[in-house]
C-alpha cells in the first residue's frame, strides 16, 4: 500500500535541538529504509521545512512503526501526518456508461 507522510515539526522542538549529529543520522536512517525499500520516494518542501515522503507498508501501522525509527521521531523532534492511498476509482465512470 501507498502511504503519503507529511512530516510536522513538534510544538515546542527547540531549533537548538535539530544538530548536525541528528541531522546527519536522520539523512542515514531515511537512506537505509530506502535502501530497504519503504521509503519510495522523499521531498523537501520549499515553502516550509518539511518532508514529504512516499512509503510502501502493508498498511498504516507498519508505515508508522517505520518512520519512529528516525531519530529526528525518536527524539520527539517531528511526528507525521500518514496518509493511505488508493488508486483512483473515478476513471470507471469513463467506462461504466458505455456498456
């Protein structure tokens, strides 16, 4: 399954906290999930400090296990928004009309 997630910087996470060591471990970990195939594919937003990221899970759970496995999660520094995708259902109309 397709999951979108759209990270949010947690209230109160002190710029200060955000070091090159963490930082430098985060781009690690984003790089061995993938390697490992979870992470499809991975933006920055240029508006916001922001990643989105495209997972591949079995479903939520396993996507959201996943991505508390960065440091940056780990340290309560960023949560994400999950959001699943399905393929998009209305190209049957297309189709549905012309039987």
């Amino acid at each position: 399954m397709k999951i979108l997630a759209i990270e949010k910087e947690m209230p109160g996470a002190s710029p200060d906290a955000f070091t090159q060591r963490i930082l430098e471990e985060e781009a690690a970990r984003a790089w061995a999930l993938y390697q490992e195939g979870v992470i499809r594919e991975l933006y920055f937003r240029p508006d916001r400090r922001e990643a989105v990221l495209v997972l591949e899970a079995a479903g939520v759970d396993e996507a959201r296990a996943a991505l508390a496995t960065l440091p940056l999660a780990r340290e309560r520094l960023i949560e994400f928004e999950i959001i699943p995708l399905a393929a998009y259902p209305g190209f049957e109309r297309l189709f549905s009309r012309r039987k």
